[in-house]
C-alpha cells in the first residue's frame, strides 16, 4: 500500500513531502519567540524553507530527467524524512545554500553523459561548487566529481580538463572584487575560518543522533550492495550518471567526517545521493512484503526519532 501510493507522481505526493519537510523545518525553532522576531529574521527563515523546497524539486528532476529512478517519488519522499530524522540538517543556512548549489553543479555534471554543450556544463558545474564553498569550505570536496565524471566518460579533450579550475578562478576572482569592495579586505569574503576539521564525534552521543546515524548508514550500505550491482544492468549511457551517484554520496559521508563542526547540518550532503540509492533500491525489490516493511520502517523512524527527542526533553 505505502509503495504503491508513492509508485506514481501524483500532487498528493509533492503536498506530503513539502509538508513533511515544513514539520522538520519546524521541529528545532519550536521554542522560537516568534512574537519578537522582525521582518528581515521572518524573511530568512522564509528563504531557507523555500531554498529546501528548491532543493527538492532539483532531487526530483535529475533523478527523473537521467532516469536515476523510475516515474515515482521515493527518492524527494526520503529527502524529506532524512530531513525529519535530523532535523538540525534545516538550521544552518550556510550548509542549505551550500547544498542547494552542489544540486545545481550535480545536475550538470549528470547531463555530461548526453555529450552535448560540455565545455559549458563543466564550466556550470565548477562555478556552482566553488560558490557552495564560499557557503561551506567543505563542499569544494565535490569538484572532484567534475574530475570523476570527466575519467567515466573517458574524455581525452585537455580543454575539457582545464574548463573546470577556469570556473573556480573565475568566482574567486568576482569574489576577491566584491570583498575589497565591500570589506575593504582581500579574503574576508572567503571564510577562511572554515578551513578547519574535526574528528570529534562525540555530540553525536545522543539517541536521536544514533538512531538516525544507525538507519542511514545500514540501509545506505545495504541499498548500496544492490544499487552497484544493478548498475550492469542499466543501459551504457546511464552508467555513468548512476556511478556518480555512488561518488556523491562517498564525497557526502567524507564532508561528515572533516567537518569542524558536528552539529547535524554536515548531513545534508548525504541525503541527496543516499535518497536516490534507497529510491533505486525500492524500485527492484521483488518481494512485495519485504518492500513494505522497508518502506514503513524509513516512514516510521523518523517520527519514532521525533518523539522519543520530545519525551527526553519534557
């Protein structure tokens, strides 16, 4: 019934989504005094939902317009959740607009399989991420996907090699421009503060974290067993879009590693991919009950999460 309701793209499915990620957005600003905020803190906050929305909608079309996935709606459906499962993912506006831009260099560097307008799309591609850096240092981590999907399809063009560090000079050298402008300051823009890493994992000693850690990383490895498997059986064009997928997603868990700061956002840059793989592997499960026993339990453990957080701090 669950898999079933999701099988095919339907308005329902986009209001459910939305309004879940409404509900995870909402969970940590719960005890905000609204009452005192003013028109430009209101006017963020509304910029970072609908910068999740956007997100979400990027998911959808390049799972759907690379045939990542089938015509179904599991792959925003579990953005969605992971976003309820950690829901301090929705805090920092840094790693939301930084992952926004990652989503737009991730859609032209999938397209590069088609072949067509390359020089542009990895130009795209390199300015995207160099901007989601000036957000989040961390994310420059996936420049080398660019690389990645560049030795996929065997490209022997050095223009085509080069192109890519063209865009990242080409935004430090608008943002050198602007932080003198503005801060007087050669780098001041760059956020060189953020260069930094951490291996401190300890505030993720909590069980909201630790259930929500558990569920990504075992059902992330087992989908991810069956989505390499199946990647031989895709047509040769795919290949490399879905090879991609498997990269972000390492890329993702290593940003998790490095960064300064364990606060839950680093997550994020997981979701996308592992959404994906997970929608993918829904999609060949055979057995019937067993699709709607992973189906339910990716449903029901972010709300499980949701309430026993509720009840530790009540």
């Amino acid at each position: 019934m669950l898999t079933s309701f999701f099988n095919k793209s339907r308005p329902i499915n986009f209001i459910i989504v939305f309004f879940i990620t409404l509900l995870a957005f909402a969970v940590p600003r719960i005890n905000l005094p609204f009452e005192s905020l003013e028109i430009m803190d209101m006017v963020k906050l509304g910029g970072l939902l609908l910068a999740l929305y956007a997100s979400i909608l990027l998911i959808n079309f390049i799972a759907i317009k690379n045939s990542l996935t089938d015509t179904n709606r599991f792959e925003i459906l579990l953005f969605s959740l992971f976003l309820l499962l950690l829901p301090h993912a929705t805090v920092y506006s840094d790693v939301i607009y930084a992952n926004l831009f990652v989503l737009l260099a991730l859609r032209r560097i999938i397209s590069l399989r088609s072949q067509k307008e390359v020089k542009k799309k990895l130009f795209d591609a390199a300015i995207w991420i160099t901007i989601a850096a000036l957000f989040y240092f961390w994310s420059i981590l996936f420049f080398a996907l660019i690389i990645a999907s560049l030795a996929l399809y065997t490209d022997n063009n050095l223009r085509h090699w080069v192109i890519p560090f063209l865009g990242v000079v080409t935004v430090l050298l608008i943002g050198t421009s602007i932080s003198i402008v503005l801060y007087d300051s050669f780098f001041e823009i760059f956020k060189l503060e953020g260069i930094k890493m951490s291996y401190d994992f300890s505030a993720y000693n909590s069980i909201t974290y630790l259930l929500g850690i558990t569920l990504l990383v075992s059902f992330g490895v087992w989908s991810s067993f069956y989505y390499l498997k199946n990647i031989k059986k895709k047509k040769k064009v795919f290949r490399g879009s879905f090879k991609t997928i498997v990269f972000a997603a390492i890329i993702g868990f290593l940003i998790v590693v490095f960064a300064p700061e364990k606060n839950g956002s680093e997550f994020l840059f997981v979701f996308t991919p592992l959404a994906i793989i997970l929608a993918s592997y829904i999609e060949i499960i055979e057995e019937k009950w067993f699709k709607e026993i992973f189906v339910a339990v990716l449903i029901l453990v972010p709300f499980i999460s949701l309430l026993l957080e509720f009840l530790a701090k009540s």
